[in-house]
C-alpha cells in the first residue's frame, strides 16, 4: 500500500499493487499545494479523493471512515469496473446499502452524494478512464488511496506469452513464497522510482482481519485470510492445520489499517513536505509504515486456536458438520494424518450418504478447496517475522490527542481474546447472515453432535474388542479378568454399604 502526493496538487496513492496506468494517475494530480492544518480531519476537508479497490473489503472501511471522521470531504471518487454481470453503479449502489455504512447513514443520510463512482478498469492502458473522465479528475482531485489488488496469493503472472510466462515464473519470484509478494515487492520499487515527481509513504500490513472498533467491533464481509479459517473451524470442517504453535500470528485489525493510512496521508501532505521546504530538500526515499502487531503486541498461532474454539463453542454456528475441535501441528507426517482421519474419511463417508439418497457430493469437494487454502498459508503460519514499526511510533508521536483518539492505531491497547471473540462473532453476523438469537437451537445441534460423537465411538470400540475377543484367547482372558475385577468390586462396594448401615 502506498501513498503518493505530488509536487502541486496532494496526491495519495494507497495501493498494494502497482498497474501499468500509473502514469495516469501522475497526470490527474496538478494544482496548487495544499496549506498547513492543524488536525487530519482539517487536512482533509474541503478536498476531492480518487480511491481505487474502493468496493474491496479495505476500500468499503477507508470510504467510511473518511464520510463519517471527515464529515468536510468534499467528494470521493471511485474507480470501478462493471463486474459479475453487475453495473457500476449498481455495485457501488450495494456497497453503499450495507451494514458497514449505518453509522454514516445515521449521521448524514445524504451522504452518497459525496460518492461519484468512475468507470476503470486498472489492467487496461491508461487506466481505461475516459477522456471526459481524466479531464474532470485532472481538474479537481487532491488526493489519491490506491487501495487496488488481486487477494489471490497464486495469481499467475499476466504479460508477454501466457506459456513463457510460466515458465519463467519460478525464476522470477526466487526465493519469494508466490506471485502475491513478487509483485509487492515489485510494486514497491515502482513506487520508489517515481519518487522525485510525487510525495510517497508505503503503507505494508500484515495480515489484515475483522475491525477492532470501528465502525462496529468485529465487522468482515468475506472469506479472504483467517476469517475463511475461523469459519471452518467454526463449523466442525477444519480440525487440522500445519502451523507453528509458538509463532507470531501478525493479525492486523483492518481499521487499525485504515486510521494509520489516513494518518500517513496527513503526515505526507503537511508536516513532511513543510519540513522539506524548510530545509530545500527531497526525501532519498519514501517512508514506509509497517503496520503489523507482531513487534509491539504480539499473539500466536496457538493462542488464535485457543482463542476461536473457545468462541465458536460459546457461539456455535449454524449447522455445523462436527463440533469446533481443530488442532494445529508444526510436524508434517502429524498434519497429514490428521487430514487424512478428520478430514479425508468422513468426506468421503458423508458424500457417500448424499449419493445413496440422491443428492449431489460435496464435502470432498469443500475440503479440497479448504486444504488448498491451507496451503498458501502454511508459509506465513510455520515462520515468525519481524517487523520495524519505527515508522508507525513516529507517525503516532505527530498526531494531537483528539487525533490519536479518532484515528487510532496503537495496536498496544488491543485485547486479543476480545478481539478474536468479536471476530468469530462477526463472521456469524455479517458473513454467514446467522442471527444471534439462534444460538440456542445452535447449542443444542452441538449437543447431539457430541451424544452422535460418543456414541459411535463406544460401538467402535465394542465392535473391535468384540472382534479381538472372537479370534484371541488373551483378549478373552484380559476380557474375563476385567469383568471378574469390576464384580469384585461392587460385590464389596455393596458389603462396605451394608456395613455401614
């Protein structure tokens, strides 16, 4: 992520992926340079923003928390692509309608107003922005997020011959996990370059979560990242995972995110170029905010696993497959087991019972996809990382009290049994639409899961000892012992009674 602001006109550029159009958005920013301001809602008042990803789950939380912390912005414009059989407009229009943006709607019901969408497609040259387009944004915009990225950890490379490319692939990452940091990386020394035309801050989080406070504690509207993880561990699918226990799992609430991006701009615009001037100088490089918790506040894997199975229990999710038990393992052969007798056995004999009564198999299907998840991760779980958050105490020690309290990042003062408490629900509430009022019923299905559990477990155990005793003369002796054992015993638990009486 990364914020641009250029020479005249502020321009701030929020993006975890560079495109081919950057020279476009170089081209949008012109104008005069903008004054001193005492607070980041002051900064920002007054001004037109153009944010790119803005309909993607950080784009939807840096849209609100600008209409409703920065009530003076003047106009917010997003660049959408029509998407899914879905205008843009449309999309926008649903943006707007959700959850997310309640409190906004409460304080401004007019608030869509500030909202101009732009048609944009970010692969396309020249950002595919129309003429008439780029004239009005050149004309009026001040500042820029560049919030835009694929989420997909394996995206394949897209340039040259699709069959070169991939063959080249391997050599190009080296030792980097996948495509998704490749291209960070690579995005980053763009940015870099483009340094001597525009004020940048680069803005890297760790692994972005459900909100912390704002708008609402625990608010995540997708499957991305650990929330996918959570909600199969919620539902009974996910019972292992390779991971090591003792690492740091560097979760980062996304409005932890937002408030610092917010922050960073300000910081930028205002004191960093006011004391470049002063001194008749250019920065050698842009400043970079790792935004993580690890280095600071940190939490670990087990402590996650602890943590989400206690909630999910507290708060069952609807119709879960097998009761939330998922174990985390840093030993392969372990994992592989365990993916094997918890996961890959009762697909397979559920899907089993779907085909005799008719319906479609699935479950192998779900799992599948849910270890291929896995193992994406599977880098970043099994390694601790180290972060410098320099960068991010500075920016902290800048902003007044009133700042600091409505635009906070001090990961110090998060709580993360709260946190992830809050998070397990968030996904029941705003991911999987579960209404709070049926845990319950949810409860109870738990119930019947663990009776159904015990239950065939004791057969289990009946039907091989019974098959031992059958075909072996010492089962049958250990068989008889323990019988003649447990008689004797009630026969003088039931003297003992007698006597005391």
């Amino acid at each position: 992520m990364s914020t641009e602001l250029s020479e005249g006109r502020d321009l701030n550029g929020l993006g975890e992926q560079a495109t081919d159009g950057q020279t476009r958005l170089q081209d949008i920013c012109s104008g005069t340079a903008a004054g001193s301001m005492a607070s980041i809602p002051e900064y920002y008042a007054g001004k037109s923003v153009l944010i790119t990803g803005a309909t993607g789950f950080m784009g939807k939380v840096l849209v609100e928390k600008l209409l409703r912390s920065c009530p003076e912005v003047k106009a917010l414009y997003l660049l959408v692509r029509p998407k899914a059989g879905q205008s843009m407009q449309q999309r926008v229009s649903d943006m707007m309608a959700c959850k997310l943006f309640d409190r906004v709607r409460e304080d401004n019901p007019d608030f869509h107003q500030k909202i101009i969408p732009i048609s944009s497609e970010l692969t396309q040259p020249g950002l595919a922005i129309s003429p008439e387009d780029v004239e009005k944004l050149t004309s009026c915009i001040d500042v820029i997020f560049h919030c835009a990225a694929t989420i997909r950890f394996d995206e394949p490379l897209k340039w040259m011959d699709d069959g070169m490319v991939q063959d080249i692939t391997p050599r190009l990452i080296s030792d980097r996990p996948n495509t998704y940091t490749y291209t960070k990386a690579l995005a980053e020394y763009m940015v870099q370059q483009e340094q001597d035309k525009l004020n940048i801050a680069i803005i890297r989080p760790s692994i972005v979560g459900a909100s912390w406070q704002e708008p609402f504690p625990g608010w995540i509207d997708n499957f991305n990242g650990p929330s996918g993880i959570f909600i199969a561990a919620g539902k009974g699918i996910l019972r292992t995972m390779r991971a090591n226990n003792d690492a740091v799992a560097d979760l980062i609430p996304v409005d932890v995110v937002i408030n610092l991006t917010l922050a960073a701009g300000w910081y930028t615009a205002v004191h960093r170029r006011k004391t470049e001037k002063q001194k008749n100088i250019r920065p050698k490089t842009a400043l970079v905010y790792n935004c993580t918790t690890g280095g600071i506040n940190p939490f670990h894997w087990g402590e996650i696993e602890h943590h989400v199975m206690s909630s999910f229990k507290r708060n069952p999710l609807e119709q879960a497959f097998r009761r939330p038990n998922a174990n985390i393992t840093s030993n392969y052969l372990m994992n592989q087991y365990w993916i094997l007798v918890s996961h890959k056995f009762p697909a397979l004999i559920y899907d089993l019972i779907l085909r005799l009564s008719g319906q479609k198999p699935q479950m192998m299907r779900i799992f599948n996809r849910l270890h291929k998840a896995i193992s994406l991760l599977e880098y970043f779980s099994s390694q601790d990382w180290e972060w410098n958050s320099e960068n991010m105490s500075m920016l902290m020690s800048q902003l007044t009290p009133e700042d600091r309290k409505t635009f906070n990042f001090d990961v110090r003062q998060l709580n993360w049994p709260e946190y992830i408490e809050n998070y397990c629900i968030g996904t029941k509430k705003y991911v999987l639409n579960e209404d709070m009022s049926d845990i319950p019923a949810a409860r109870q299905h738990l119930r019947k899961l663990r009776n159904i559990r015990y239950t065939f477990n004791t057969l289990l155990v009946v039907f091989i000892w019974r098959v031992f005793i059958a075909r072996s003369q010492m089962a049958r002796n250990i068989w008889y012992f323990v019988v003649s054992l447990c008689f004797k015993f009630l026969s003088y638990f039931r003297a003992s009674s007698t006597l005391t009486n």
